[in-house]
C-alpha cells in the first residue's frame, strides 16, 4: 500500500503497510494492513498532526480489520502521540472509530488508551459499516 492521499505527496512513492486518505474531509481514513511497521506507525502520525495543524476539525475512521497484531511498540507510540498532541487532539480531533475485528489487537489498543485516555471520544468497531455509522452525527455537526 501507498502512504498519502495526493500525487506528489512526500510519502507518494514509499511503499508502506498503511495508508491516510484526506480527500473525505472532515473524515480522515486510516487504514494499516497486516502487518504495520512502526515507521508506517510514525507516518501516519505525522500526516494526523498535519491535519490536526490545520486547525479545523476532523473525524478519523481507523480501519485494522486486516492487522493481525501491533506490538508493545505501536502501544507506545499510540500513548505517546496521545500524549504529545493532547491539545491539538482535544480542540481537533471530535470522535475516532476503530475497526478491529482481532481481539489481539483491541487488547493492545485497550492497553494504549489506558496508558492515555483519549481527549475525545472513540470507539472500536467490528465493521467499517458500524465505525460510519458512530462517525455520521459528528461529521453531520463539522459540516452543519
């Protein structure tokens, strides 16, 4: 998969087990495939804070339903980006949605979110349809 929703992108041409697409806005679409490495970790977080930066308000649909597991260093990273962009997160960010189907996974972002709870709501999915349906009233607000 390729990182970067425009041609031209920095991240257009790094090949990449994840990738952002923004051309929804105010939903934002992150998708991780099986087997995330932390750099992909880290370029996802890099176009978030991108977004975030922006100073206009977003919703972010998460879609993991083909990761099989993260490790104890995606938890960290997960807290830390928590940590470090608390304030843009709670003026930015209105709701997140995870699609998780593993419960690996979900136990390990379980463990991320008790390590920094969220500035905003969230909640982790089964379905992409489920995460849209959870996004709908908040992107309905941004938009309204």
């Amino acid at each position: 998969m390729w990182v970067g929703s425009a041609p031209g992108s920095e991240y257009a041409h790094r090949h990449v087990d994840a990738v952002v697409d923004t051309s929804q806005r105010p939903l934002c679409r992150i998708t991780v495939g099986t087997s995330p490495t932390i750099e992909s970790f880290d370029d996802i977080f890099k176009q978030v804070e991108a977004e975030l930066g922006r100073h206009r308000s977003i919703c972010v649909l998460a879609n993991a339903e083909k990761t099989a597991r993260i490790d104890l260093a995606h938890v960290k990273r997960i807290a830390e980006f928590g940590q470090t962009h608390h304030t843009l997160l709670q003026a930015y960010m209105r709701a997140l949605a995870f699609v998780i189907p593993s419960a690996v996974v979900r136990g390990a972002l379980k463990l991320a979110f008790q390590i920094k709870t969220p500035p905003h709501p969230y909640r982790v999915c089964h379905s992409e349809e489920e995460a849209q349906a959870y996004l709908a009233s908040f992107i309905d607000q941004i938009s309204g």
